[in-house]
C-alpha cells in the first residue's frame, strides 16, 4: 500500500512540476525585394573600394525584422521565483545561412532567474541597457533594413559574457549590465586583462499613459589593434515619445566619443532623430522617421554629415502575417550611415562617385 501512495504521489509532483515550467518555440521568417542606388560595385575589402555606385536589385532577409528561431523556458520554483533560458539563432531567409558571425545562437543565449519584486538576473550573449531602453522611442522599431542602428548604438548592442539586472517597478524600468569580454573586437577575457573587451552600461525608462522618456549610457572598451592597449567607445542620450489616439511621435538624442587607447579621438559625433507611427485602422500602420548624425570629429578629418529618411506602410493580414513597403533615402552616405566612416555595419556601400542612396523594398513577414 505504501508503495502505491508513493507512486501515486511521485506522478503528482511530476504533473504539478511539468505544470510549472513551459518551453515555447517562436521565430520571424521576413524576406523582400529590394531596390537600391548607387551602391559601390566593389566589395569591401577588395582593391579598389568604393567602386562606382550601380543599381541592384535582389532578394533580402530581414525587413522589418532579423528572421530567426528560438526557444524561451520559464520554470515557477515558487515564492514569486522563476527560472528562464533564451536561446536565439538569426538566419538569412534568402539562403538559409546563418547571421552574426555563423554562430549557432548568435542573437541571443542567457539564462537567468526572475522574482517577483526585485527583478530579473540574467547571463550569457544579451543586448545592452541603451539598446532595451531606446526599443520603445525608435519608430521603424530597430528594423533590420533601414535604420542606423549600430551607429545609433555602437557595434556592442548586442554583447557576449554580459551578467546584466532589469527591475520593472510600476511604470518605471531600471537596467544595468556588465560585460566581461564582447567579441565583436577581441577575444576578451584574457588572464591578467579584466578591462579588454569588457562594456557596462545603464539605463531608466518612463512609460506611463501616454508619456515615455529614457535615459541610457553605454561604455565599451574594444582591443582595436594586437598588443595596443584599449580603447573606450561611450555613447549617452536620452529620448521621448508621446501618444495620442492612433499617433505616437518620439525623439530622441545621443552623445557619442570613441577613444583609442592612447587617448586619440576615433569618432566624437551628435545624433538626433524624430519620427512618427500612426494606425490607419487595426490593420495599416505609417511610420516616418529622420535621423541625422552631427559627426564633429572622425580622426580629425572633417566630414560631411549624413543624415536619412524613412517611410514604412505595414499592413497586417492577421496577428502573425503582414505585408509592408519600405524606403530610405540617405545622403552623405550609404543607406544606414555605412560609408559615411561613422559605421559599416550593413554593406550598404556608397559608390565614390555618389553622395546620396535609395533603397525601395517590399517584403512579407510572418511569425510564428
């Protein structure tokens, strides 16, 4: 008889157990065809980059978004305390590579835990504070094709070996993060170098009825040649929105200063930029978006600003599949602000006969 109840007690706490923890599988596949100006005709790295500016047309992953996969777990250990695991892999829906340097789960991979009322630790490959913090005031959302991103935010938006705090207290979300070595420029962690490739960063944000502003900061210390010491790459803004009805308009500013690490200026520049979102129904969205990059010093060289503009028509068929229309117009640069010298993050490379890129694409995305 005993055994009986420890048996049947045995499948009770393994039901309740299976019961309280969850393992969900989602993932974006989002491709289009796009047309885009006066893009070099020479790759880069090759003799004689830029090339002349020629037309191409083709087939792009990732519009709107990165098309990836991923898994999400929660477990409920009790007491308000939870258990969770992110892994996410980016690929090219086009052909069917693997995005972010090959690796397996290369947007993101942290596990961490959860209480009720403190906040949330967690650690592995993460984005930073400013990336989380600027998410709600960017109004084409950080999409993937058309928005300056790692000039916005540094080439460490998203960061390796990050131990990293997020705390939502009521309409007010605080966020620290620490890295122990990013590998977007360096191996990091090497014995005896605890500051190379480290980063850290924090950030506030209000969002409440219809007002948000955030606040964020961000250091990182990249190995910028072998055996040379670090520099540090710091970038600070702040930003705004506001909501009324079916419009949403947001602003926002960032300071930025890339050091050597023998105290050389690398990049000092202002970015600002302004945009709107408006719902024409539940079904059509219009976003408009600016951005312009004051770029006061590139290694004392004087340059002339770029700055770009934006235009998304997003068109839901249901909650996971829509249709959109996407077009940017940058000048001074390559779409993105690639070739500008500020970032080449994109492959979107100016022709060196040309000083101005357009970039037409329609695209379909689907979520599951």
């Amino acid at each position: 008889m005993k055994r009986i109840y420890a048996a049947v007690l045995g499948a009770i706490v393994s039901n309740f157990a299976f019961a309280q923890c969850s393992v969900i599988l989602y993932g974006v596949v989002d491709e289009n065809i796009e047309y885009v100006s006066n893009m070099s005709n020479i790759a880069l790295g090759q003799p004689g980059f830029p090339g002349n500016g020629k037309t191409r047309v083709g087939l792009t992953s990732g519009g709107l978004s990165g098309s990836r996969w991923g898994l999400r777990g929660i477990e409920d250990l009790g007491g308000g305390l939870k258990a969770l695991f992110v892994l996410e892999s980016g690929f090219g829906a086009d052909d069917g590579k693997l995005q972010n340097s090959g690796r397996l789960f290369g947007r993101q991979g942290f596990v961490g835990l959860d209480s009720a009322g403190i906040g949330r630790v967690t650690f592995g490959r993460q984005y930073t504070a400013i990336f989380d913090a600027f998410s709600n005031f960017s109004p084409t959302g950080f999409s993937t094709q058309y928005e300056p991103i790692a000039a916005e935010l540094g080439l460490d938006f998203r960061s390796d070996n990050m131990a990293k705090y997020t705390g939502t207290f009521g309409p007010v979300t605080a966020i620290a993060d620490w890295s122990f070595g990013n590998g977007v420029a360096g191996a990091g962690e090497v014995p005896g170098q605890f500051r190379r490739d480290s980063g850290y960063g924090a950030a506030v944000t209000y969002l409440g009825g219809n007002v948000g502003v955030a606040i964020a900061f961000n250091q990182f210390n990249p190995t910028l040649a072998q055996g040379a010491p670090t520099g540090n790459f710091r970038k600070a803004g702040a930003a705004m929105s506001y909501t009324a009805g079916p419009a949403k308009v947001m602003a926002g500013y960032r300071w930025g200063l890339n050091k050597t690490g023998s105290g050389a200026t690398v990049v000092r520049d202002d970015m600002y930029w302004v945009g709107a979102n408006y719902d024409v129904g539940s079904a059509l969205r219009l976003t408009l978006s600016y951005f312009y990059d004051d770029v006061k010093n590139l290694a004392g060289v004087n340059v002339t600003n770029p700055w770009q503009v934006a235009f998304v028509a997003d068109y839901n068929f249901s909650k996971r599949t829509d249709v959109y229309l996407t077009t940017a117009y940058a000048k001074h640069s390559g779409l993105n602000f690639d070739t500008s010298a500020v970032s080449f993050a994109n492959g979107y490379y100016l022709g060196r006969d040309k000083n101005g890129m357009l970039g037409v694409a329609l695209g379909i995305r689907h979520k599951f």
